[in-house]
C-alpha cells in the first residue's frame, strides 16, 4: 500500500442542530420563573455543543460527551446500508438524519442526527465506503439460512 493511498484527509465536519432540542427549550421558555428549567436548557445547549462528526476518507469519528468525553471511530469499509430520513420538523430547518447499518461489532446503528446537507453526505460516505473497500480489498458476503 503505498503512502498516498494511507494519507487521511477530512471531507466534512458537523454537529447536531439545537432543533433536536426544541421541546425542551420550549418547556423552560415557559417555566423560566422557576429558575431550575434555566439550568435544563443550559445543560442541553451544552450536550450539544460537546457533540462532534467528523468524516474523513478513511473513518466517521464521532466526539460526543461534556465532563467525560467518548470517542467512537467507524472505518468506512464496515458500512453496509445508509439511510436518510427527513422528518417534517427537520425538514423545515433543512436538516435530517443519517442512520449508517455496519458490521461493526460495537456500533452496528449509527446516527447522525439533525445534520445538514445530509442527501450530499449520504452520497459522498457511499462513495467513500466503495473506495475504501476497494483500497483495502475488502468485499461483504450476505450469508442466509433458508
């Protein structure tokens, strides 16, 4: 494998929109006065805030976490089916929600939520996965018992 094909570059970034919160930020707009709420909606502004995607050539690494931070990595080749969904309430914020189905052994559903431009995104992983797993010569096998 020579080094060109090992370099890895970073194709996109992205968090999740505040839109996935709007319920709560609803609530303690309405029960501000009762000052704990106030507390509510920092607390999830900051969840947020601390929720990170990042999809490489080779990778989708999710950083998600406030006091203690956890670091997933996905290698591209274990996806096997993408999916993108757009519900009504995202759809009006133009954002979406992209679940990724792999063979990976510790995160088999994958989902990226409340992101943008999720329909070019979907594109581009598909692209990726097929030239990874060309790369690395990797080819999936479905096995049925029938």
């Amino acid at each position: 494998m020579s080094i060109a094909n090992s370099t890895e570059t970073v194709i996109w970034q992205g968090k999740p929109s505040h839109f996935l919160n709007l319920k709560a930020y609803i609530f303690c707009v309405l029960f501000f006065w009762l000052i704990f709420p106030l507390f509510i909606l920092l607390w999830k502004i900051i969840q947020l805030k601390s929720t990170k995607y990042t999809l490489t050539n080779q990778r989708l690494q999710i950083k998600t976490g406030v006091f203690s931070q956890q670091f997933d990595e996905l290698e591209l080749y274990r996806v096997k089916d993408i999916r993108y969904e757009r519900p009504f309430l995202l759809r009006l914020v133009g954002r979406g929600n992209l679940t990724l189905f792999t063979s990976d052994a510790t995160d088999s559903l994958i989902i990226l939520q409340a992101i943008c431009q999720g329909e070019q995104l979907r594109q581009q992983i598909r692209n990726l996965v097929e030239t990874r797993r060309s790369n690395r010569r990797v080819q999936e096998i479905d096995m049925f018992n029938g």
